[in-house]
C-alpha cells in the first residue's frame, strides 16, 4: 500500500515539475549546507526542505541527485520536484556523496548509509520522524 501511494506522489509531482507554471510559489523553508560527514578529507553536506509551517515530525525522503554516480549536485533536487514534496508533508533532504572518480562504488552507498545515520541521531533538531526515512 504504502509503495501505491508513494508511486502516486512521484507521479504528481513528475507531473508538476513539468508543468507550464514555471513561476511556482512554494511554502517551504530549507536549511542549507549541514555537515554530515568526513570522508577522505571531503566533507559531505545535505540540504532539508521542510513542509510550510509544519509543527509536527514528518517522515523523510532522501533525494539523490542523479547523474550515474559523477556529476550534478544536491541543490538540482531544488529544481526537479523536491520543493513539490515537500508541499506534500515530507521533508526532502537532498544529500551530497562522493563521485566515483573519487571513490569506487560502493562508496556513495555508504554516504548514503551516514546521511540516514545523521538524521536518525539529529531527528528531533530537525523534526523527522527518525523510523520513517
């Protein structure tokens, strides 16, 4: 059940990151640059957009960023539908990770594996619910 509705929300937002309102207003705050780790003398940073005025825990979606592993960055999710689920009641926390020019795979999956270990440890700072990322 949860994958339906979790494909759904994928789908609407897909459908409204290309929609023609190119203008879009959200109400959402981001928090920029948090320090998650040190790997290799490359400190790896995440970004959190939260739901507008939101009091209550949210669950978490970690965003990465595509680009196989060697290009782009955490702040594209800005522009490919993170602010539209975070409209949706999530917290959206695109995350940086180290390339594979610069650490074999599965490297990248072990940053991923320290983010979620960062937010589960820091979940009531930044008001996630830390058994829903």
């Amino acid at each position: 059940m949860n994958k339906i509705i979790l494909s759904a929300i994928f789908a609407i937002t897909i459908f409204i990151s290309f929609s023609e309102n190119a203008f879009a207003v959200y109400s959402t705050d981001i928090i920029r640059d948090i320090p998650f780790a040190e790997v290799t003398g490359q400190t790896l940073y995440m970004n959190i957009i939260y739901p507008g005025e939101k009091v209550t825990p949210s669950p978490a979606i970690i965003w990465l960023h595509g680009g196989g592993w060697i290009s782009e960055t955490k702040e594209s999710a800005e522009i490919n539908g993170a602010f539209e689920l975070a409209e949706l009641g999530y917290v959206v926390v695109p995350i940086d990770y180290r390339f594979s020019d610069v650490a074999l795979f599965p490297a990248q999956i072990h940053d991923l594996r320290g983010a979620i270990r960062f937010l589960r440890a820091n979940a009531v700072t930044y008001n996630i619910i830390p058994g829903r990322i």
